[in-house]
C-alpha cells in the first residue's frame, strides 16, 4: 500500500487556503520547468510551492524523465541555491526523490528538432510532447510559449496554473 502524505493543513483566511480544495483532482498532467522546482524551494509560500504540495498529494500529474531528474539535482544542489532555500542537500533529494517516486514516467520516442534555442528548454518540451502534458509550469513562459504552441500544450507560470485550476472549478467544467 502506498504511503500517504498528510493533507496540507491551512489557516483559514491565509493565502493558501483557497488552494486545498478537492478540485485540484482534476488530472492535469504537467511538466514542472527546473525554475519552477527552485523558486519552490526558495519559498515555501509561493505558488511554486503549492504546486509540488499538489504533486506531493497526488491531485497533479507531474510528469518527469531521467533527464528532467537529472537536472533537478544538478541546479537545486548548487551552493548557492541551497543557501538561498536554507535547505540541506539531504533534504532536497528527500523531495526530488519524492518526486520521481510519484511523477508518471515519460519515455521520449519522439524528438522534434529544433523547438527552441536552449537545449535544456528542448528537454522539458520533449517530456511535454511524449507525455501528453496538459501544461508546462514554469517561470520563463517566454522561452517555451512558441514551441509548445504548436503541440497544444499550455505554458503557464504556477500562478497562472493555479488560477486555470480555480477557474475550471467555478466554472464547472
């Protein structure tokens, strides 16, 4: 039986609150953009953050290779990221490894060449593709919006996501 992470618990009133409601099952399937997993780790209050909290609890798809795993590991133990997040390096890979555990596997069998001028932006557009990614969240929309476009996959920052989350909910779709 699979280990469950406690609910997010909230004060009423507070920012956050809005945020943990059932509607977030909805199946979104994401990509979650390297700067986006930094900027979560940096602040726990932000909306970054409350998108791993959904991953975390199961209610969003986070969809993930061995590249995009790689590259986590590679920016959030960076000196300087773990001092601006004042984490230990044992507890970011305690969550980057939470995160692969529960984060649907995307084999990339297809690659379309060039999408964008950065590799690493190529990398998380392929995941996109291959996994049928509802969107990407990240923090440079600029860098992906064209590209993604073309595949019908939504670049959204974690705002904007859980914004698109809130709406769907209001609006009963």
């Amino acid at each position: 039986m699979p280990r469950r992470l406690p609910e997010l618990r909230v004060k009423k009133g507070s920012l956050n609150a809005s945020w943990c409601r059932p509607w977030y099952h909805l199946g979104v399937r994401i990509v979650f953009d390297t700067s986006s997993l930094i900027t979560a780790l940096r602040s726990s209050r932000g909306a970054a953050a409350e998108i791993l909290r959904l991953v975390l609890m199961e209610r969003v798809v986070l969809l993930m290779d061995y590249k995009i795993a790689s590259e986590y590991r590679d920016v959030a133990l960076r000196p300087e990221h773990l001092a601006a997040a004042r984490r230990s390096e044992e507890g970011v890979l305690s969550l980057i490894g939470s995160l692969e555990g529960l984060a649907e596997p995307v084999q990339v069998v297809s690659k379309q060449r060039p999408l964008s001028s950065d590799p690493n932006d190529d990398m998380i557009l392929d995941v996109a593709i291959n996994g049928q990614a509802s969107a990407i969240v990240t923090q440079n929309t600029k860098h992906f919006i064209v590209a993604a476009r073309r595949f019908g996959i939504k670049v959204l920052t974690p705002a904007e996501l859980l914004e698109a989350l809130r709406d769907e909910e209001q609006n009963g779709e």
